[in-house]
C-alpha cells in the first residue's frame, strides 16, 4: 500500500486532532500511516519566534481556540482547553521513537496527546510520562532507552528530516517529497498517495 507520513508535534492542538483521526481515515482509504514526531521550537527558533504563533497573535490564537471546538465537536473528538499552551513535548517524542521501534507508538502517542488536551496534564513532566508508559503496560526501561544518546540524536535527525521536506507547522503529511499542511489536509494527502491528480 501507498504510505503517507504524518509529521505530529505532541504541543500541537491540531495535531493532537489529526492523531485521532489518521488511522481511520488511512485505513478507509487504503494507505499505510508512519508516525514521525518531531519538535517544532528549532522550526520556530529559527523565524525569531519564542513561544507558538497562537500565543504571539493573539487574533489568532483566539480563532484557534474556537476552531479546535468547533472540529473536536464535528468528529466527536474529546476536547478540554489546556490551562497551558504550548507543553514541553521533547520527552514524549523521545518515547515515541523507541514505540516506533516497538510497534507501539501510535497508542503511546494519543495517549500523550489525550493527557495534554482533554486531562489537561503537563506532557513535558517525567512523572507524566511514566504513568502513560505504566497505563500502557510498557516496561519502566522505555524512559532510559528514550533518554539514550543515539535515541536523542535520532529525534534531532527526524526534525531535520522535516525540515529538509520543507514542513513548518503541524501536524504536516508527506508523501514521497510532496508536503501537505494542516489538519484540513490530511484526507488530500491520502489521495494524492492513492492517486495523484497533477
């Protein structure tokens, strides 16, 4: 099958839409889905900015917050506005790669996203973290594998990657080197990874 990756910040709200979407629709539409995490403050850090553009504009921040409640309602997503935004994600990506590994990242991965946006928990802390991998029954060693130097410099990579594919925001799809921003995109990309139509 055609394979499209799903490029997904954990301190995202959208992406945290899209991961609870994304396997249905890929599997609806007959296209296999990778589970690249990634961080988005090198991405930003990079254009001057210090925090997420929803919080450096706040007209846009504002739209933000009511579009997320509007598309949460629409697909009957869970939703709570975090007290918090944007949460340290650098810990859980790290997870995640070592669950890319193990065949278990796209659980691990909604459940961080679900403990950020509808538990309103801090994400970027350990003990966070922890409860998630004990939830999911995974062994207490997945944190010292996640915090290894060759797993850390692997997430380093994986966000040079994205950037290399020309991603800027998430959550984002790729299919091959064609690049598709935004929630509101996905079902376009799964398309064009069936049948491109330019």
């Amino acid at each position: 099958m055609p394979t499209v990756e799903f490029w997904y910040e954990f301190a995202s709200t959208y992406s945290y839409l899209a991961a609870e979407r994304v396997e249905g629709v890929a599997r609806v539409m007959g296209v296999d889905v990778r589970w690249r995490p990634f961080l988005l403050g090198p991405i930003f850090a990079a254009q001057g900015w210090t925090s997420s553009p929803f919080n450096l504009y706040p007209a846009k921040g504002d739209n933000m917050w009511r579009d997320v409640e509007r598309t949460a309602a629409r697909y009957h997503i869970a939703w709570t506005r975090p007290s918090h935004l944007p949460r340290n994600g650098l810990l859980a990506s790290r997870v995640a790669l070592v669950g890319a590994d193990d065949g278990w990242i796209a659980n691990f991965s909604r459940a961080v996203f679900r403990a950020n946006f509808v538990e309103d928990r801090d994400i970027g802390d350990v003990a966070t973290i922890a409860d998630i991998i004990s939830r999911l029954g995974l062994p207490s060693s997945v944190l010292e594998r996640a915090n290894a130097p060759q797993n850390k410099a692997r997430l380093k990579a994986q966000t040079d990657a994205a950037i290399a594919l020309g991603v800027y925001g998430a959550p984002s799809f790729t299919v091959d080197k064609e690049l598709f921003w935004g929630h509101d995109r996905m079902e376009q990309a799964f398309q064009w990874a069936t049948t491109p139509w330019m």
